[in-house]
C-alpha cells in the first residue's frame, strides 16, 4: 500500500507563544529583540521557537519594517580583479560573516564598467537592499552619485576621495603606513628609491604617495614615481619603466603587495638580486606577501578589522544612528624582500 504524506503544517507564532505560555505580542517582542520582557518570558519563547520549529517570515517581516534583509557589495573594479586580488576574498568573507550573525545576507555585484554600474542602479533603485558597501570606490565615478539618489544609506571599505565627509567608511592608515615603509627603506642606506602606486583616484593610491613623498621630500622627482593599477601586470610595466629611467635604483616602494609581486619578477629577468641590489617593499601583508621568492617586507593593513567595522558602520546608519569615519592603524612587517 502507497503512503501518502501530508504535508506538515508550518508552525506559527500564535504556535509558539501557546508552547511558552505567554502572549503573541511577548513573543512577538523576543523576536525583534526589543528589550521591555522579563529574561524568564524570553527564555520560555527562544525553548518554545526550537520546539515548534518556527521559522520568522522574512517576506512579512520586511512588509512591516521595510527592510528587506539583505546588503549588496559593490565592486568598482573588473570582474577578474576580484578572483585576482586576495584582498577581495578576505573582506567578502568577513563581511558575509557579519551580517550572517545579524541574519542578514549579502549581494555581490560588480561595477567596473558602465553596464555594471547600470545593473547595480537598477537593483538598488528596485528596493532589493537595505544598504551598500562600497569596495575600491573611485573619486568621481557616478555611480556614487547615483548611490545617493537612491536614497540608500553607503559605508565605504576606504575613503571615497572627495566624499569623506558624505560617505563614512573605514580604512587603513595609508599615509601613516607607506611612510613607515619608505622610512625603513632609508634606515637601511637606500638612496634611489623609486615608488609603484595604486590609481590615484582610490586613497591606495593617492595617499601611500604622500606618505612616500613626504619622507623623501625633494629627493623625489616625477620619473621616480610610477602609476600602476593594483594588477601585477601592472607591477610589472612600472618596474620596467622604473629600470629604464633609473638603471641605478636600489629601492622601490610598491602600492599593493600583488604589484610587488609583478616588480620582482621584472627584477629577477634583469639579473637584479633581491635586497642585494634593489630592496623591494609592498603594502597590504595579503597572502601574496609570503608566496613570493623572496618572501615581501610589506605594510600590514587590518583587513579583517576594517571589513568589521564597515559592517558595523552600515549597520549603525541603517538604524539611524550617528557614526564617524575609523581610520586604523598599519604594521611594518620585516621579511627577505628588503
């Protein structure tokens, strides 16, 4: 004989505040987590919920509160760069865990050209996110104008070049931090120290200039300065363009870590030993930093931290409270490379 079998009727609140023995709106309360019920009402309805097995209707709860449970990352780069970069990885990783632990989910979209930037307007304009977090932003992209059209609230992972006072967001110290790299690089008797930066429209790349300039000074001239675009190829085209120039360099400051990693293969397929003849130092500590030969002297900026307190920052706006910019500290790891 064929069993049938029924489907199982969902449990609901009504269901659980009978099981804890209180009212719909005390359970109602302890879900929302507001804070006016006695620890013994609350404990009775979180036992309650794991006995019924009742599961909160997101789609009605979003009804009520207009808030729809989900962030979207949006990364102003090309897609490869995100598979390329082991940057990204970390703070999709942590991101995706912290809004996990506030029952939150994340949307990954990519922006780096303009049918991207369309896509991520039309989704944001929908009402499919409550918020933004905005990964490698560049100053003056229109995106961000749009952003703001939207209405919808956007916490930057670095500061928005132009927008620092309309955009919060937390960030490495990238003066502070590519100073003491270039610090070190003259501590160790280096005297032609050339330079590898991330694009200037990003803080990456226009703040560890200051930070390299404003150690040297006037001992740095235009030439010893070298744009690059956070990619290794584009490590590599600097360090060659840097040799060119400056076939006596015996230094160079590199933006990102994935950058220096294109430097020193330029510099190994010029018979340049390194630190024998030209000491190389990075920015970021990512994985890279040790899969290199040598392994890197980098720039440590807290990944992990800044990723977490853009959450928590996003978070904050969503509930409409007040938050400052955190700006946090870097570390100077010593390795082979210098």
């Amino acid at each position: 004989m064929e069993r049938k079998h029924l489907a199982r009727k969902r449990p609901t609140i009504n269901d659980v505040a009978a099981a804890a023995g209180v009212s719909r709106g005390t359970v109602s309360r302890v879900l929302n987590g507001l804070d006016n019920v006695s620890l013994a009402s609350e404990l009775a309805v979180r036992r309650a919920v794991s006995e019924t097995g009742y599961v909160v209707n997101r789609a009605a709860r979003s009804l009520k509160t207009s808030r729809t449970g989900s962030i979207v990352m949006v990364l102003s780069e090309p897609q490869e760069r995100l598979f390329e970069d082991p940057n990204f990885s970390v703070l999709l990783r942590v991101a995706t865990n912290q809004l996990a632990e506030r029952d939150m989910s994340l949307v990954l979209m990519i922006a780096g050209d303009d049918g991207g930037r369309d896509r991520v307007v039309r989704y944001l304009r929908g009402g499919h996110a409550d918020g933004a977090l905005l990964i490698s932003a560049h100053a003056g992209d229109p995106l961000l104008e749009e952003i703001e059209r939207a209405g919808v609230p956007a916490v930057a992972c670095g500061a928005v070049l132009g927008r620092e006072s309309v955009i919060p967001y937390a960030a490495a110290d990238d003066r502070g931090g590519a100073s003491q790299a270039t610090r070190y690089l003259v501590e160790q008797g280096r005297r032609k120290i050339g330079m590898i930066t991330g694009p200037l429209d990003t803080p990456g790349g226009s703040l560890r200039m200051e930070g390299f300039t404003s150690v040297l000074g006037r001992k740095v001239t235009k030439r010893m300065v070298v744009h690059g675009d956070y990619t290794q190829a584009g490590g590599e085209r600097a360090m060659r363009e840097l040799l060119l120039n400056f076939p006596d360099l015996d230094a160079v400051f590199v933006a990102s870590d994935l950058m220096a990693a294109g430097a020193l293969q330029v510099l190994h397929a010029a018979g340049r030993s390194v630190p024998g003849d030209v000491a190389v130092a990075g920015f970021d500590d990512s994985a890279i930093a040790t899969a290199t030969n040598p392994m890197l002297t980098t720039i440590r900026q807290p990944l992990a931290a800044i990723a977490e307190e853009t959450v928590r920052l996003l978070i904050a706006l969503l509930d409409e409270q007040e938050v400052e910019s955190a700006v946090l500290p870097t570390e100077l790891i010593i390795r082979d490379s210098t």
